[in-house]
C-alpha cells in the first residue's frame, strides 16, 4: 500500500545530485555544466522525473524516450534536423517525442522540470 509519504514534491524534497559536461561527440559549443536531479525513477525504470539544469552550450539530441518539460528559468533553443527551432522560456510547457532529433542550445541558463518515459527494452 502506497503512504502519503510516498508522493514527491519536486520543489521541496532532497534528491541525489548528478553533474556531468555535454559529451564531446554531442557538443557544438560552449561547455555547458548539467546538473540533473531524479526526484522520482519508478521500480520498473521507465518512468522519470525531477529536475535539470544546465549553463550555456550548444549541443546534439536524440530522444529514446518521450519527454514532458516545464521551464522554470532561462531561454532554451530547441532545433529539429530540418533546422526548425522553438524558443522555450519560463512558463512554457512541452513534450518532446520519442524519435526526435536536432539540437539544444542553452542561451541563459535552464533549470526545468522534467517527466520521461522510456519504452520497454526490446520494445
């Protein structure tokens, strides 16, 4: 049986840090740090969510998994292969599919909720 104490408050609960640089197979500028934090990863490890954050780079994606985001802070760039870009700044809210590829550059620094599910291995 799930408790009351179980629910996530991702703006209040601690959560494991993780720091990391944009690989440099994926960077196209800058040096962007990333600071992700997993609030929440479900027992079968498909579902995800907590907070990321980045400083200012430029840098390849591809979503294995879909992906809804709300920016808190900053000004984000999202481009397709087509070079087809969205501006996300705070108080936008989105999904990014599972398939999509472009890039994402951090103009001001980001700090966003996220929520991803990935498919089941092999799936």
């Amino acid at each position: 049986m799930t408790k009351i104490t179980n629910i996530v408050d991702l703006m209040r609960d601690t959560a494991e840090l993780t720091q990391s640089r944009v690989p440099r197979g994926l960077l196209l500028a800058g040096n962007p740090m990333q600071t992700l934090t997993h609030h929440y990863i479900s027992p079968c490890g498909q579902f995800s969510s907590g907070i990321w954050e980045s400083t200012p780079g430029h840098w390849t994606i591809e979503y294995d998994e879909s992906e809804y985001c709300e920016m808190l802070s900053g000004v984000a760039i999202v481009r397709d292969m087509q070079g087809n870009e969205k501006v996300l700044r705070a108080g936008d809210r989105f999904v990014i599919p599972s398939g999509f590829r472009g890039t994402w550059e951090v103009v001001q620094a980001c700090r966003k909720i996220y929520a991803s599910h990935a498919p089941l291995a092999g799936a």
